[in-house]
C-alpha cells in the first residue's frame, strides 16, 4: 500500500493457537464466542502480522513474530507449523534478512519478537538480521532481563541478549522518532513500556497496535482487556486516549493478531466507551 512518501506491507510469521481465556480476561466467555468461536481445546486463532515500512532510505519492520527457535513441545502446545514463515513472507517482496536496517520491537513478549534471533550454521545465537539496528525501551528491556513469576515465560533472554552482545541494540526512553515518516509512543498497560508505531506521511497517519489492541474488539469495547495485560487499569486509559485520537484524525489503525482483520479506521458511536471498526484491506 502506498502511503505518502512510504510503501506499507503486511508481513506475517504465521498462526498460532492460544486459549480465549487470556485474550478476553474478565470478559465472560458466553460474550466473546459471539465475537471468536474457539475451537475443542478452548483456543482461538491468532496471526502474527508484521508491518514492513519502506522509505527511501530504510526498510523498517515492526516485530518479528515467534521465529525458529521454540522447541517441538513448544511449539506443539500453540499449533505453530513450519519454519522461516517471516523470512519467506519478506523474501516474496524481494527483502532479504541484510536489507532490513531497523527492527522494532513494540514489546519483548516471545510472540513479537522470537524472529529477533536465531541460530547460524555453528549453532551460534546471532541476530537474524545483520545489519539492522534493533529498537526496544529502556523499561521493556529492564523488565524482560529480570521478569517476575508471571511473566517469565514470554520474556526470553536468547530474544534480545545476542542483539546488545552484537552492537545491534538501540535502547530507547519514551516516545521517539525514527525517521521523517516513523516514530514510536509509548502506550502502556499491556507491558510498562509497551510501544507502538506511528507512521505519517503525506498527510496520512497509521498505528500499528501491537498488543495495545490485539483484536479490533479490544479497541471498539475498552473494557475488553487480554488476561496478560500486567496494568489492565492503564490498558484502558491508554487506549481511550489512542482512540480518540484515531478517530479524530482518521488513523489506520493496524492489527497485528486478528485472523482476518489486519487494518481499518475507527469511528465513534452514541456510547463513549464504544468505538465501531471499518475494516480496510491492504
Ligand atoms: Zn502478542
């Protein structure tokens, strides 16, 4: 999709599977199967969808979904299937891993940022891409390096740690901007220091969500909340404010789990607290 002075793709490294019960949280489950039908094991569909920014000058992809580096039950236990699913997913635009020169990381959950890395022909952990300069906050990163109990099975050290080790990693504190085009904000709730992407070019803006709003349901109904949000409160906040904002300036607003729905634009309704989405295909 042409986008100003910038071209955007969808990218993806896949699929997944992982239980309704934690995209939803408190919401009960006879509400969220009218909006997600689960399947026998209670699981529900999600996509790891990517956005490839191209200028003139950079390629600059925003997560990077599982990648290679789970283990058979791991991999098992979220349905995953195949291998390189991001990296062949770029190669069918011509990109190749030494093409990339910056990554973001809108959080340091395995799901957004495991293609991060992987292992050469040695067995070496290296960056997956070489030449790219890799963005994470400061505080996302000091909270992935000493997780708690509850988070430390998404927060991997072989994620990030061979980024620093190579010189690769770009620390960020607060909102920043990265390019003419591309700047991050921080959006907290989901994690402390969740960010995500603003992208504005030629009088056009897009976000790219992360897991600020996983779903569109997530921004419609503000109090739909995932389980794993650590500040479910802020989540809210957070996203009343991003919404309001989309609205007002007509915002693409990008998903990066919905199965179906990658894109669209917001729009108010009578409710404050609701919002409706316009899905627009790219
Ligand atoms: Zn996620």
């Amino acid at each position: 999709m042409r986008f100003g002075n910038v071209n955007l793709h969808l990218v993806s490294d896949g699929v997944y599977w992982e239980d309704g019960g934690g995209l939803f949280g408190l919401v009960p489950k006879a509400l969220w199967e009218r909006v997600a039908a689960p399947d026998e094991r209670n699981r529900l569909k999600f996509e790891m969808r990517s956005l490839l920014i191209e200028s003139a000058e950079q390629r600059i992809l925003v997560d990077t979904g599982y990648g290679d580096k789970l283990t058979d039950k791991e991999r098992g236990f979220v349905s995953l299937e195949g291998e390189r699913r991001l990296l062949d997913s770029l190669a069918k635009l011509g990109i190749g891993p030494l093409d990339v020169d910056l990554v973001i990381n809108t959080h340091l959950h395995g799901d957004h940022c495991g293609g991060n890395t992987g292992y050469d022909e040695n067995g070496e952990l290296v960056p997956t891409f070489p030449w790219a300069t890799y963005c994470v906050q400061r505080l996302e990163l000091a909270d992935a390096t000493f997780p708690n109990e509850r988070t430390q099975a998404t927060y991997r050290r072989e994620n990030f740690e061979p980024l620093a080790k190579a010189g690769q990693l770009r620390v960020l504190s607060g909102d920043t901007r990265l390019t003419d085009e591309v700047r991050v904000v921080v959006t907290p709730g989901h994690t402390r220091a969740h960010q995500c992407v603003v992208v504005e070019s030629g009088g056009q803006t897009a976000l790219f969500l992360g897991d600020l709003a996983s779903w569109p349901i997530h921004i419609e109904r503000l109090s739909w909340v995932p389980a794993y949000d650590v500040e479910p409160l802020v989540s809210i906040e957070t996203k009343r404010n991003l919404a309001r904002w989309a609205v007002e300036n007509h915002v693409l607003l990008i998903f990066e789990h919905h199965p179906e729905i990658g894109a669209g634009y917001l729009h108010a309704t009578e409710r404050p607290e609701r919002f409706r989405l316009e899905p627009h295909g790219f």
